[in-house]
C-alpha cells in the first residue's frame, strides 16, 4: 500500500535532518526529495565546519590517500522518461551526488556501458566543479566488447573526454571471467602492456580489474602479475558459498582472502546482491530487527563487507536518496560486526536462502537481447512475486488469486515484446551473466508460469 505524504509533512521529516529523513524518502515525492536536498546544501554553506553524519575513511596503500568506506557507483542513477527515453533524472542525481560529496563520500566509480554509454559524461560534469584532488575517480576497460589494441587506445580517450579528466585515480580491466579472453586480448593482443604505459605516463594512477570468474582465474591473476588493486563482488550470503558455473567453483570469500595474502587493496561491488538483500523473509529481517531495531535490513550487508579490514570502500549504486542516507548513516562511525553480530547475521542468512528465486542482480551486463526480451525485469518480476505469491513453495500449488495477481504483475511490468516468451535460446546472453545464470532455462521457466496463470484465468494470451 502506498503511503501519502502531503508537503508539509513531507518537510517535517525532512527538517528532522539525516537520521530522521532515513526510511521516509520512499514515500516523498521527488520536488520533496530535491527540497531537502537543497536545504541540506544550505545548511552546508552556513556551517561549512560539518553538516551531519561523515563517511569514515580507510588508508588505500596504493596510493597513501585516504578514502571514503562508501564509494558511489554511477550505475543505477534514478532515472526518467523524456521523450519516450528512459534517460538519467540528472537534477535529481546531481543533487544525490552532492549530498554524498558533502557527507565525506569520495570515491566515484563508473564504465563505459553504464546508463548505455551516458554514465561517464554525467559523472564528469557533476564532479567538475569539485578540485580534481578531492575526489577519487574509477573507470574501466571494457575489454569484453572490444575486438583489436586500437579501439582499446580509442575508448581509453574517450573516457577521459567524457569525464573531463586528465587521469583515473582508478583504472579497472573491466569483467575478467575466463583466462583464454584475458590472454588473447590483454597479453597476446598487447593491451596490458598499453595500460602499464598509459600508467607510467601518469594517466592511470592504479591499475586493478575487475573479477567475476572462478577461483583458479583469479588465483592465476594474482600470482603472475603486479596489481594496485582489485574490485570484487562480496556479501554475506555467498561468503563461503559454492557456485557451479561453466568455469568451475566461485566462492567470494576465497577470492577476498587470495588478495588478502597478496596485499592487494580490496573494492567491493555488489554487497547488498543488486538490492536482493535489501528484503529478506520475515523471520530473517526479525532477527536483524530483534539485534539492531534502528537499522535498515540492507545494512547489514554493507557492514559485512565494511567490516573486512582489506576492503578500502564499499561501492554501492545508489538509485534514490534513502539508499544514500542509510549507507552514510551505516558508514558514518563504523565499528565492525561484532562476534555476536556475525552469528545473528549467520542465523539469519540460512532463512534468507528461502528468498532465492533467480539470482540476478540486475546489473544488465546481459542486455540488450538481440530479440528484445528485457532479461533483467522479467527476473525483477519473477524474484519480487514468485516467492511473495507461493509459486517457489514445493507441494502448494497457487490458487486462483494467487495466480491472477502474478500475472497482473507480470503484464503491467514487462513490454509485450520484452517477455520471457520472446527467448529463443541464442544462449548469447550466457557468457555476459556475472551469476552465470542459465537465462535461457530460467526464462523458460517464467513462461511457464504465465503461461499456467493464462490458462487458470481462462485467457488464451496475455
């Protein structure tokens, strides 16, 4: 149910500051939302000595700077319709970013392919009127759509002109999963030796990639050649979790501890799973509340991460400002999990398995499809109401309702062109899925379930 706010309430929450504003800008509409943004700047410039919560920092050996614990992804901005066009809200947005900057967030991270190709211009802009030597800027090399050493040179320009930069403080191989394309393009293909150069001229300050393969690729990377640092995806549900993949076993926890041992500098990508351990079932987000009963669900998965001594920064991709509040709140005074927090989280984590429908993060590396299904928010649809509704539930079949409303959901959700019924099964998307996640089967599996409420419901199609 939605929850009204008129104006005047909305700005008694807002006046209530940081900590009161946490939880409530979900339910305040956006001129709201830039309203409290705009007093907070205003507050700023009238108190320039310290405006509410700050970031705690962490040394980064790489470089002897300090930075932020929370790192801001520019991924998943808010986003708006102009034109037909899902486009950046880039007021909004700006106004987030520098709500962060204010509140001692100084590490920024964007690609080449974020927002399709808009990411890093925009960053570049919002950050240009801060002094090049406050903030830390992160790109990457998006190695796996590029095909020859000159378009690597091209597109490692291009990055700079879009960001207005003369350098990266950060620069990441971007998506390393399997050692054959990693060889081919960055050792046999010359591109590593570019970047090394690209480096000594000082337009790289720190040279990492990031990782989304298996534990012998990165074991290999870590013991044959000299990195700054690295960027890996961690979280307390995959800690020691073993994931079959075509490439063999992953498990997070084993990759932080080999760059541990290599004392490599540690980012972190993805600690709250894409927003899936925002949400947990019932009994899971009763023991967190029970332990905590001021903090958010989602947290506990960034104190998680934060509370590996090897991580610099958390990144997250914050795509509206409750996220940005809670994480400054959470990484403002950090103190690290303590043991008793660990064995609740741990308790919590085995309910929490039951959440699992599809383990997609939404990072949309696997779009577009070449025939149009929207990959990511049929998985979106599925995870937030097949588990809701009981369709995951072995031995209790859905009644009629039941399967009424999913499909409501479904149809209302998802472009007629865009369903899962669209997959033909190029199994092109395979290779670019993080999870390695069997798409094709888990799209056939969706189709079945609407397709089962279509015939419950007595319509021949959706």
């Amino acid at each position: 149910m939605t929850r009204k706010i008129n104006r005047r309430t909305a700005l008694k929450y807002l006046g209530g500051g940081v900590l009161g504003l946490a939880g409530v800008t979900g339910f305040l509409k956006r001129r709201d939302i830039l309203a409290f943004l705009d007093a907070d700047e205003a507050r700023s410039q009238q108190n320039p000595e310290g405006n509410g919560a700050a970031v705690d920092t962490r040394l980064y050996r790489s470089s002897g700077q300090q930075l932020s614990l929370l790192g801001f992804g520019a991924m998943r901005f808010p986003t708006q319709i102009v034109n037909g066009e899902k486009v950046i809200d880039e007021e909004l947005s700006e106004k987030m970013i520098d709500y962060a900057y204010r509140h001692g967030v100084n590490y920024f991270d964007t690609a080449y392919m974020y927002h399709g190709g808009k990411s890093e211009a925009f960053l570049g802009r919002v950050l240009k009127k801060y002094p090049r030597d406050s903030y830390i800027l992160a790109d990457k090399m998006p190695g796996f759509e590029l095909d020859r050493p000159a378009r690597a040179k091209e597109v490692f320009q291009e990055q700079l002109d879009r960001c207005g930069v003369e350098y990266f403080d950060n620069y990441f191989l971007h998506y390393l999963n399997k050692r054959e394309d990693f060889d081919r393009f960055y050792l046999q293909q010359g591109v590593l030796d570019y970047l090394k150069k690209e480096k000594a001229g000082g337009r790289i300050r720190n040279l990492g990639f990031s990782y989304h393969g298996d534990v012998p690729f990165f074991h290999y990377l870590m013991d044959n050649f000299s990195w700054d640092c690295t960027l890996i995806q961690l979280n307390y549900q995959d800690w020691n979790e073993e994931t079959e993949s075509p490439e063999g076993t992953r498990i997070m926890g084993s990759l932080y501890r080999k760059a541990a041992e290599k004392g490599v500098p540690c980012f972190v990508m993805e600690p709250v799973r894409g927003g899936r351990l925002a949400s947990l079932p019932e009994a899971a987000e009763k023991l967190l509340k029970e332990r905590e009963p001021n903090r958010s669900i989602a947290s506990w998965a960034i104190r998680f991460a934060a509370s590996q001594p090897e991580v610099v920064t958390v990144l997250s991709g914050m795509s509206d400002l409750n996220q940005v509040v809670d994480n400054i709140n959470t990484l403002s005074d950090f103190k690290p999990l303590s043991q008793t927090d660990q064995m609740v989280l741990q308790k919590a984590n085995g309910n929490a398995a039951a959440l699992q429908a599809v383990a997609c993060t939404y990072c949309r590396y696997c779009m577009p499809c070449p025939y149009g299904v929207d990959i990511p928010g049929n998985f979106r649809v599925y995870n937030d109401w097949a588990a809701a509704l009981g369709f995951l539930d072995e031995g209790r079949e859905p009644d009629e309702k039941q399967k009424e409303e999913f499909l409501r959901h479904y149809r209302n959700s998802i472009e007629k062109s865009a369903r899962a019924d669209h997959c033909i099964r190029c199994r092109k998307c395979l290779e670019l899925c993080p999870q390695h996640i069997d798409i094709p089967a888990e799209m056939r599996k969706i189709d079945t379930i609407v397709q089962d409420c279509l015939n419950a419901s007595g319509r021949g199609k959706i």
